[in-house]
C-alpha cells in the first residue's frame, strides 16, 4: 500500500523532530543504571506530548500570518525547516567536540560527570518532573515553528501533530532501551541525521512549489 506523500513528509518530520527526545532518552538510558520502566514510560510520555502541543500552538499562531505571506510561504517554510536542521546539525557537532573535551578533564562534578548534560541535569536526572518538563520543553520548541509551517502550508494540525507526538512517544521508548545497550555513540549520528532530513523536506516543499510555478 503507498503512503501519501503528506503522510510520509509528517512521519519524516516527526522523526526529525524527536531526535533531541531521541538524544536525551538514550543518554539517560546510558547514564542511569538500572532505570525503571515506569520513568521510561512517563519521559517517553512527555516528550510526546510536548511535541504534540507545540505544532498546535504554531499553528494557531502562523494562522494569523497566512494572509501576509502566503505569496511566498514556501520559501518562508524552507527556511525554518532549514534553520532547524541546520541548528540541529551545528549542535550535535559542537556537543561531539564539548564530549571530547570533557573526557579529558572527567572527574566528580567535572566536564566529564554524567550529570553534565540535560539528561543529567538536576539530582535524579531524568527521573525528577521538573527535569523533565524543562528538558521535555527543550526540546520541543522547534516543533513550534513546524506547526507554523503547517499554517502556511493549509494542511491540518491535528492528525499530523497526533502523528508527530505518537512517533516521538515511540522514539525515546525504543531510545531509553538503546541507551541501555548499545553506548553513547549514535546519540551524536540520530541528532545529525534529524536535521539532515529536516532540510531534505524543506528542500522538497521549496522545489514542488517552485515547480507549479506558485
């Protein structure tokens, strides 16, 4: 059965988009040994559920817009999706260098300590709720700008913003269980790869409306 094609352009975005989500859960599942399932479940839970609120929220928001810039919405698209995923590329490349450096001065408390990072951050790392909902909040704010982009674009909120949130539901579950195995190593590639395909989807939107001449 073919998916459609704006199906398939929500399900790439909503990977991309849960690849910080991705980051963190793997992290944590790296640097808190024996983590519950339940604290699992509930993180998995909010990162969902934050990347499900932020495209509804941009697309309230660039709903007021439309009118404005509807004569070159695409290129307004393309740009955010491209600053998003350039953003993303840019961090996971400075935090590949900030763990190098780290490694070489780790010690308690140091640039090295497993508490350093976001999935750190706070006495119970992820397991404490106001980490959580900050890190949750985090790393949900670019979804914002996609749900602007939706706006622009006229496609509906709900069903892709369901779509987004269910996939980064399913993302950091799987993250969670991936950090517990496999080590910190593709923490960095999953970042990388979600921005690249932020910009390949932009790139898409920008080339078809340029192609029917809008």
């Amino acid at each position: 059965m073919k998916i459609p094609a704006e199906l398939l352009s929500t399900l790439l975005i909503g990977l991309s988009l849960s690849m910080d989500a991705f980051a963190v859960s793997v992290s944590s599942g790296i640097a808190i040994p024996g983590l519950k399932p339940f604290y699992m479940l509930r993180a998995s839970f909010f990162f969902g559920l934050f990347q499900f609120l932020m495209p509804v929220a941009g697309w309230f928001v660039g709903g007021g817009l439309a009118a404005y810039i509807g004569p070159f919405d695409h290129w307004v698209v393309f740009i955010l999706l491209a600053f998003i995923g350039g953003k993303m590329i840019l961090e996971s490349l400075r935090g590949e260098k900030n763990k190098k450096a780290g490694s070489e001065g780790a010690g308690p408390g140091g640039a090295g300590d497993e508490n350093a990072g976001p999935e750190g951050a706070g006495r119970g790392g992820i397991r404490s709720l106001w980490t959580l909902l900050s890190v949750s909040l985090a790393t949900s704010i670019d979804a914002l700008a996609v749900g602007v982009s939706f706006s622009l674009l006229d496609q509906g909120i709900w069903l892709n913003a369901l779509i987004i949130g269910v996939v980064t539901f399913s993302c950091c579950l799987f993250g969670f269980e991936f950090g517990r195995r496999l080590g910190r190593l593709f923490e960095k590639w999953a970042a990388l790869a979600g921005g690249l395909v932020l910009i390949g989807v932009g790139a898409k939107i920008l080339i078809e409306h340029l192609a029917a001449g809008k």
